[in-house]
C-alpha cells in the first residue's frame, strides 16, 4: 500500500521537494521586488543541484547523491574565497588599472561665450563656478583642471610640467536660453575645450588597491642624476637596465618584484636605469635620488589624471 502510494506520487513529492531546496535559498537575500522578479535565477543553480542529488540518491543509492553534494559545496566555497583573495591560491591580486579618455564627450552648448588666454602670475587668484558662468583668473592650468575635474591637484599629472604650470585666464558664459546645462557637463565641456587648445589629452587611471604608481617628481622638467650610458658598473645587488624608456622600466620593475605598476611618467626618451633587484624600499630611493621618480603603493582603490600631448 505504502510502496503504491508512493511510487504513484514520487514525481509530485520530488519536485517539491527540490523547489523547495531551491526556494529557501532566497532567505540568504533581503526580499525586494527586484528579488522576487529575479528569483529564477537566483534559485536555478541550487534547483539544478537538487534535481540532480534527488536523482543520484534514487537511482544509485544515498552515497552517490551526497557525494554531489559535498562537491557542490566544496567547489562553490573555494569560489568566493578566490574572488575575495586570489593570493590565497597563489594568484596576484593585483590587476591592471582601468584607464578611460577623460573628459567624456559633451555636446556644446546651443550659444556661449569662451576665452581662454595666458596671463601673469599674480598673488592672488579668482574663480568662479557655476553651471552658467566659470571663472578663472591668474590661475595655472594645472589648479584649472583640478577644479574643474573636482580633483586633489597632488592626483592630477602632467606629461610635461611646464604646460600644467601655464598661467591662464579662463571665462565661459552660457548664452543658451531655456536650455540648461548640468554643472558636471559645463566644466566637462570646459576641460574638454582646454586640453583641444594646447593639444592635450586628459586620461583618468583608476587604479586598483595594491597597486604601485610611477611617476615623475611634480616639478622635474627631466629626470635628473641620470648616469652616463658609458661609463656603468652595477654593483652587487643591483641590476643595470639600458637603453629603457620609464615605461620599460616600470615593465622590468614587474618582473623583478613581482608587483603590479601603474607608470604615469611616461617619458618617451631612454635612459640606462641602475636599481636594487630584491629591495623594494631600496628601490624606492634611488629612483628618487637618481632618477627624480616617486614609486608609492595604494592602500585603497583610487584615481589619477594624466595629461599628455596627443601625438
């Protein structure tokens, strides 16, 4: 009697069964409407496993089925833990940052006035923000494009630091009328017209915690200190990189430490480089002392500006 009845409704008890194995998994998660439209997905992979344990267990006995489960288990806690902290397996947990063209696009406005011209440096300067009106006076291009990318100064870069030192007076009205233009889309437009005018491109790093930054001293027109290529003996400890640009030394720096380098000196003439090659503060002072370079490691996820020529 009991062996009829439940051969006769094995199937409809199954797939209870494994929808509700499924379905209690959605208590991991803060109910919402997003949640309940979702939940298919949500639940399918643990569906998936209950079809498949509910088989196993009927057909070739309970030690195949928990056997899946176990595995199961296993495979889908290593998971998170290599996703949080790959270094636990061995992997790197550094990746590369993420560089994007900075300003985005903007359209211009329907009708604006703009001028941008070089002045004197003057003790003080004037500015002024608004989604209508901007205003800089005696200001150098590098607190200009500060502002107006709503950045530290110390994370913005440029190429060659002169450029960033140009004393600018900069006015922009918006003569459009009845057709507002955001705050953000206005100093994005601005930055957008500036960096056009001095054939700049504006780059923004976003560079994971970890990381390592290159980049030239704030006020070095060159590297300086830099050794004779004729006459280089490296001592012991040290390595001798020749004929290098600095982003060929941030690429041997890599190998060397195994660390991930994010290079925003991105001198284009080659030098011969002379490092420590298995200390890392070492390294750190005498790219300093010889060779004008700061190298600093992020504790957190951050951003940087770099502004380089556009050929």
């Amino acid at each position: 009697m009991i062996e009829e009845q439940w051969h006769k409704n094995y199937l409809i008890v199954f797939c209870i069964t494994a929808l509700v194995f499924g379905g209690v998994h959605i208590l991991n998660y803060k109910l919402t409407l997003s949640l309940l439209i979702f939940s298919p997905l949500v639940v399918a992979p643990q569906l998936f496993l209950g079809v498949n344990i509910g088989y196993l267990r009927v057909r070739y006995g309970f030690g195949w089925g928990l056997l899946l489960h176990i595995v199961h288990n296993i495979v889908f806690a290593v998971i998170p833990i290599v996703l949080i902290n790959p270094a636990i397996l061995g992997f790197s947990s550094n990746k590369n940052a993420l560089v994007l063209g900075y300003p985005p696009e903007v359209a211009a406005p329907v009708a604006y006035h703009l001028r941008i011209e070089e002045g004197r440096e003057s003790i003080f300067n004037t500015y002024k923000l608004s989604p209508e009106e901007i205003l800089f006076e005696g200001t150098k291009m590098k607190a200009v494009f500060s502002r107006l990318a709503n950045a530290d100064s110390a994370k913005v870069f440029f190429e060659e630091p002169a450029i960033g030192r140009k004393i600018l007076n900069v006015k922009f009205l918006n003569e459009s009328q009845g057709t507002p233009m955001s705050y953000t889309k206005t100093r994005h437009f601005l930055i957008g017209r500036l960096l056009k005018k001095y054939n700049l491109k504006g780059e923004l790093f976003i560079i994971p915690a970890g990381n390592w930054i290159l980049t030239c001293k704030q006020y070095s027109e060159i590297i300086p200190g830099l050794p004779d290529k004729g006459n280089i003996k490296a001592k012991s400890g040290n390595i001798t990189v020749k004929d290098a640009t600095i982003s060929d030394l941030a690429e041997k720096i890599e190998s060397l430490y195994h660390v991930r380098i994010t290079s925003l000196a991105n001198n284009r003439e080659e030098h011969t480089f002379i490092i420590p090659k298995n200390d890392i503060m070492a390294l750190r002072e005498v790219l300093s002392r010889n060779y004008g370079l700061d190298m600093n490691k992020t504790e957190t996820k951050t951003t940087r500006f770099y502004i380089s020529s556009r050929e």
